[in-house]
C-alpha cells in the first residue's frame, strides 16, 4: 500500500482499488478481530497474511493498536509492502468511534500531521460480486443469539457477515449466507486457539471457503500459523 485514505464509504483504499475489488473474479479478505492491547500479535498476522490478501477486514475491539500500526507504517517497510488495498474497520464495543492518526505523509514538519480516521459501527463493500457487512456483533447482541444479525443481513441483502465480539471461531451458513467470526488474535474462549481467518470467494455465488489459523510458536521453527477447523 502506497497511500493511507479514507473513502466516502469509509473504508481505507482509493475509490479505484474499492472498484478492483467488487468486480474481481476473486477474492481473499484476511478477517482479524479482538486484539485487545496486543499490538504485536496484529502485526505479525498483518505481516504473514496481508500481502496475499485482496482486502483486511478488522471487526473490532483494537482498532487503537490496528491505527497505531498505519500511524508508524513508514517505519515498517515489511508491513507498508504487504498490507491489501482494501482495509475494513468497524467500531467494538470497546473502541472510540473516531482517532487522529499521523500517517507521516508529509515531508514538510509544518504540515498538519493528524488524519481523523472515522470508525463506523457496521460497513458495507463488495469483493467478486458479493455483498459483505461488517460489523463488531455487540449492538446485535451476538454473545446470545444470532436472530438480530440474520434480520439486518436478510435487511442488506448480505452474501457474507464478518463480526466478532464473541471471541469464539465460528462459521455458520443460513438462508444463502455466510457467517464468519474469526475468533479473538488475543483473547480467546470457547476452547479455542488465539486465531484470524482467510477467506475465499469465488465469485458467481459459489461455495464460500474459509480457513481458520492458530498461531504456532516454537524455539526451532519460530513463529508459524496452523490452519485448524471448526
């Protein structure tokens, strides 16, 4: 990514790369949720998965740290090379709905540096024809029952629904859509692994695909992700 802008639509990208997206054959979106404070576990996802990713989907409740990593981007040329043309944010339940971020664009020290990122409680985007929402699960009551969320994507015509809040993996398909939480990179319950989820689309309302990572660490092999299921 060579530039750091917020669409009409809110979503982080150019108005061209929003447009590549909702008309490409294909798709891969990296879907990351409840980091919680931990910066670091965010960032080695970003790093490991963005690159061949056409888009990032974070669901809330780390937005400061997810804006903390744009912030010092330039400093990471390793994260600036890789990150996806499309960034998706939604507000948790946990998180301020607008941070000025200093995207250190200018060379000039006198410019004004902070950009007001404005952070929605629920987004809406196309990727290879599909219609995705996103949100952070918590204003539809998620952690204790999934009827309100079907309504809303029933309402918005929702091929796909990313959300989080439950800290907890979980696919479910309804109705002709899809429903993924990635599950918490930080915090996670339900007898799950720390975990961020790569999902594919291929478009023509095909079988959406979805793999869920857990991240690995040894003395030997360093850091790894292991796909697990659900």
């Amino acid at each position: 990514m060579n530039f750091l802008y917020q669409t009409k639509s809110l979503l982080i990208s150019s108005e061209q790369d929003v447009i590549n997206l909702s008309k490409k054959e294909s798709a891969s979106i990296l879907v990351i949720s409840d980091s919680h404070g931990s910066e670091n576990n965010l960032k080695i996802i970003l790093e490991h998965f963005a690159e061949e990713c056409d888009a990032i989907v974070f669901c809330g409740d780390g937005i400061f740290e997810f804006t903390s990593l744009l912030e010092n981007i330039r400093k990471n040329k390793k994260l600036s090379k890789s990150l996806s043309p499309v960034i998706a944010l939604v507000r948790g339940n946990g998180d301020d709905n607008e941070y000025a971020v200093d995207f250190n664009l200018s060379e000039d020290e006198n410019a004004e540096k902070n950009y007001i990122l404005e952070i929605p409680d629920e987004l809406n985007f196309k990727a290879a024809g599909m219609n995705i929402f996103v949100t952070h699960g918590s204003v539809y009551g998620v952690n204790y029952g999934f009827s309100e969320l079907e309504n809303k994507a029933e309402t918005e015509k929702s091929d796909l629904v990313l959300y989080g809040h439950t800290h907890i993996a979980d696919r479910m398909d309804n109705a002709g859509t899809v429903f993924i939480n990635p599950g918490s990179c930080s915090l996670p319950r339900g007898g799950f692994p720390p975990s961020c989820a790569v999902i594919k689309l291929p478009g023509d309302q095909e079988k959406i695909s979805c793999t869920f990572y857990e991240r690995k660490v040894s003395i030997t092999e360093g850091i790894s992700f292991i796909p697990f299921f659900i």
